[in-house]
C-alpha cells in the first residue's frame, strides 16, 4: 500500500496531535485533514473525474499499438 502525505497526517492526528500541527508538519491543508477526520469526505476519496479506459482496457490499446508499429502500421490520433 502506497502511502501519501494524507495517510501520513491522519495518522499523526490520531496520535492526539492537533489539526494545525499535523497539517504544517506534513504539508497538508488544514481543511483537508480535518473534513477527513471529521468523516466530511471519506479517507480513500479521489478527486478529479474516472478515467476514461480501464487499466486493463488501457494495456490491450497500448499493446495493439505497439503491435501495428512493429508490422509497419503506426496508428494516428485519429484512428
């Protein structure tokens, strides 16, 4: 499991560190580790829209392409 400086904040916060403290030692913003604790936005939350692909539809598309270049067909945007 990947850590991020979140994780990393959150956790010292449960060790009765305060908000301000944790979020200044750790980089975080001061809201953002208190709506996380404070159960406002969940702890695994991502922001930003879903992707567009799968990761496995992703590697198929990459590996097709790199099949097709390696016969002598590149693929353009447009296809």
């Amino acid at each position: 499991m990947v850590y991020s400086k979140y994780d990393f904040g959150l956790k010292r916060r449960k060790r009765s560190m305060s908000v301000s403290s944790a979020s200044k030692k750790f980089g975080v913003p001061r809201m953002t580790l208190s709506d996380r604790i404070n159960g406002k936005v969940a702890l695994d939350a991502k922001m930003g829209v879903d992707t567009a692909l799968t990761t496995d539809e992703e590697a198929a598309l990459v590996s097709y392409i790199g099949y097709m270049a390696n016969r002598g067909f590149p693929l353009s945007i447009q296809q």
